[in-house]
C-alpha cells in the first residue's frame, strides 16, 4: 500500500522549509526589510504540493531524495515570487493571500517587487550551488528558466491579465493554464529527472505527468474558487468570475470541468505507471482532483 | 599597442547584440507584449560596457571569444532588468531612459514588472544553455545569482531606497555601490574565467578588478549626474542629489570623488597587469574614469 498523501506532504514540507531555511539569508541579515518579506511570503503555509511532486519523482527514479528536495525548494522559491508579483496593486491587486495582508501590504510595493525579484534569482542560486555537481544541472536549470519565462509562468501572467474581460474560450483558458500553472507543476516533476542523470524516457514520463497533473489541478482551483467558503479557502472566492478572469467552470461549466479534471489526472497517472514504483505519483494525482482547498 | 577602447566596445556590442537577439524571443511570438517590451529595453542604445568586460576578460585568459560573449549577453540581461524595475513608479519613477521614455511609461506598469522578471529568468537560460557544456558552468550561475540577489545588486537597490533622505555617510553610500553597482561589473569579470575554467589565481584577479572597477565607473557616473548637461547624458541630471540619494559628490565632494575613481581605477589595472596580455583590461580601465557620458 502507498504512502498516504498527506504523509508524503509532510515529509517533503518538513524537508523543504528545512532546505529554504539553509539557503535563504536569515531576517536578521542585512537588508533586514528584505530578507523578512522574502521569508514572510516563502515560509505562509503553503501545501508544498511541488516539492512533494518533487521528492516523489526522486524516490521514484532512484535519484537521491537530497536532489528532489533541492529541486522542490528551488521551484518553490519561484512559486513564491510569482505570487508576490501576481498580487501587486499593478496586477491582481489582491490585499489577502492564504488568510494574511499580501506582500506588499505589509511591506510597501518597492519592498514586495524587490523581494519578488531576489526569490526569482535564489531559485536560480540554490539549483547551481546545492547541485552544482550533479549529473544533469545545466539542463534543470535550463528547465526551470523555461518553465518560469515568456513561455511559461510568466507569459500565462501576461495572457491571464490580458484576457480580463475577453470573450472566454477553451483554447485560451487552456493555454493560459498550461503556462501559468502547469509548466512550474511539470517543472517540478523534471527538474529531480534531469538533475539525477535519469534515462530520456524518464523524463519524457514525467514531462507528460506534469504537465497534465498541472492543469488539472488549475482547473480544480477554478472549480475551488467558484464552489468554496472564503473560511474553506483561506482567501476569497468567486474573484476569478468577477474580475472577467478566464476560468475552466466559465467556460465549460462546473461539471464539465470537474470530469476534465479527472480525466487529466488519469492521464497523469497513466504516464507514469511504469517508473511509479511506491505508488506516490499516482497517489498525488488522486489527491489533486480530489482535494477540497 | 592595445585596440582603442571604442574599437573593443563597437566589437563586444556587435558580438553581444547578435547573442542577445539570438536568445531572446522575436517580437512577433506570442506573447508579444511582453516580448516587445524585453526587446525595447535591451536594444536601448547602452554602451554594452559589461560585455565589453567579459570579452576582454575571455580573450586575455585564453577563453574562447564566444563564452565571454555568451556570459556578457547573460549580465547585460540582468542589467537590463534592474533598470526596468528601477524605474517604475514605486522605486525611482523616471520617466526618462537614455532619452527615451521608460519601460513603464510604454507598456504600462504590469507588462514592465513582468518584462524585468522575464530578463532576470532569461539571464540563467542562456547561461545554462549556451554553455551547458563548459567546465565551470555551475560556478558562473552561482556568481550570477549572487551578484543579482540580495548581497549583490537587489540588497543594493534596497539600501539606495531606504538610504533616501538619510544622513549620507561614506560608508554607507560605498556599501550602496558596491552592491548596487560594482557586484554585477564584477559578475562581468568574473563569468567568463569562471565558466571557461580559468585557474583561481585568474579569478580571484578578475574578481578584484571587476570590484574595484565597478565602484570606479559608479563614482564617475555619481560625478557625471552633477557636472553634466541632461544633452551630454541623454537623462536629466542632478536629480540623485534632488532625491537625497546616496553619491559620492554630496558626501566627500567632487574632486575628491574624482581622485578615488582614479585611484580605484589604478587599483583594477594593477589587480589584472599579470593576465591582462593585450592590454585590454587595463584601458578599459582607463576608459571607465575618463569618459564623459
């Protein structure tokens, strides 16, 4: 029987707050307003549902789980930039996030696009410093750069802002999506693969399951958004449909979605059954569609 | 006789301009805006002195020409990036760049703070794939990470802001520059003889050539911005001591800003005299203190 989820949550949280805490200067190093607000923001109970991706693709292929952790930290580290850019009064202007002031409410918006930006950068530090001799460290840097770009996390920001207001269609939500979410979900499942020198095969299987576990866990936020309590969420709900943003239950409905969501994560699980041997990816897929915040 | 310093400059901004073109996205992909956006900041007209730097530095250690070029596309990149993000309205709010209006001021607050965020991501991109294969290519990454970050170039950004309206202080406005400033002229220096393998006798030279030489080109710029006409520099002028930031000129004044330039500049060109054998180094080190604009 595999790990229970929330086990493996655990473990890899416990891991990865235990690696930022190494490799991000401590709040009372100078400039101490900076280095605060980039671990107020890193360390605000998120789910770690990366690193966990993250730690699990390691155990699965045999790499080390240090490398998986290292991984996960790093695309963390940029998950945690975007969202302090994301809220910022010029974008989404969003005053809460997981039940607390925003960034920049607690420390001005020079403060929050300067922290922003050093959380961007030390994702980039820790991956050439921490696994500087690992196997595959060009190409997992080269991914992770990728993944957060033009091309992926921040082009779908771009498209997303862009879309306000927009007729909605399926192709466009889709691709904003696949490259706002699901390129830095995917990016945790390859990077661990590339590092630890994993066959191509691999990492094509882990290419595929991430990219597919990561849309489908955007679209069970949309569904989330437009179906919980702001109590549940810890943030407000039902903001994507007022503010014209692009969302899977706006455009298909909210059981059309909730079925692409399933199906998207079986797809997720099919890629990567044969490298799946503690059962802890097909688990995480499971867990994604049916989470309930 | 070593090749003027104009000649060396015109060389590494043809060389370095055709890199950046090469790795940056056309201005016709999707999503445009942001591509447009990245493009009209790098292609501004800069002198293209930090590439200079890491080209003179590749050829005077025997590091093929195309590393140094690759590695001062990547620390251009990031320039590029502070100055987007420097300039809008919650840092310094200029409205002016190189003559030009600022990035802002085109394409709207969000699209700049996303445009910085996409060069400082693409700087590790094309570091970890043009040079995938060389032999110090995790040094170099680290190097540029740290000289962008909160030590470096980022922390420098915070003091500057913080600094404003403060009693300026000597050591003050030199820890200012150097982390503001000198890190990233550094980063220049250092990338191509970390990234094309260079023994750390070479490094540790370029290192403190680039130290002292960034601070040098800070204090000329500190002196330019007081001494200057708005037509021989192509922004207005006055405006750090208007603003109450931190320059060398308010704090010791003009002439003796000039003689620690020189003095500094002297002190780069001593630090590289053993390496540096077409004496590239040593006249851009010159150039650095004499130059007008």
């Amino acid at each position: 029987m595999p790990e229970p989820v929330a086990e493996l949550l655990r473990r890899a949280a416990i891991a990865c707050d235990a690696e930022l805490n190494v490799v991000m200067p401590a709040a009372e190093a100078e400039p101490r307003r900076i280095h605060e607000a980039m671990r107020y923001s890193v360390f605000s109970g998120g789910k770690r549902l990366r690193p966990a991706i993250a730690l699990a693709v390691a155990e699965a292929l045999g790499v080390s789980p240090a490398v998986g952790t290292t991984c996960g930290a790093s695309v963390e580290l940029i998950h945690a930039f975007s969202l302090v850019h994301d809220d910022l009064p010029a974008m989404d202007d969003d005053d809460l996030r997981r039940g607390r002031p925003t960034n920049h409410k607690v420390y001005g918006e020079a403060v929050a696009i300067l922290a922003g930006d050093a959380l961007s950068v030390l994702a980039f530090e820790v991956l050439a410093t921490r696994l500087g001799n690992a196997p595959g460290i060009a190409p997992a840097l080269a991914e992770l750069a990728r993944a957060s770009g033009t091309l992926g996390m921040i082009g779908g920001q771009i498209l997303d802002l862009e879309g306000e207001g927009l007729p909605p269609t399926l192709p466009l939500v889709e691709s904003i999506h696949l490259m706002k979410t699901a390129a830095l979900i995917r990016a945790a499942a390859v990077l661990p693969a590339l590092a630890g020198g994993a066959p191509p095969e691999a990492v094509a299987a882990m290419r595929a399951y991430g990219t597919a576990l990561g849309l489908s866990f955007q679209i069970v936020d949309d569904i989330l958004d437009e179906t919980s309590t702001p109590e549940e969420l810890g943030k407000g709900t039902g903001k994507d449909r007022d503010r014209g943003k692009m969302t899977y239950p706006v455009v298909v409905g909210v059981e059309a979605a909730r079925q692409r969501a399933g199906r998207l994560a079986l797809e997720a699980s099919e890629a990567v059954r044969p490298w799946d041997r503690h059962g802890a990816l097909q688990a995480l897929a499971a867990f994604v569609v049916e989470r309930r915040s």
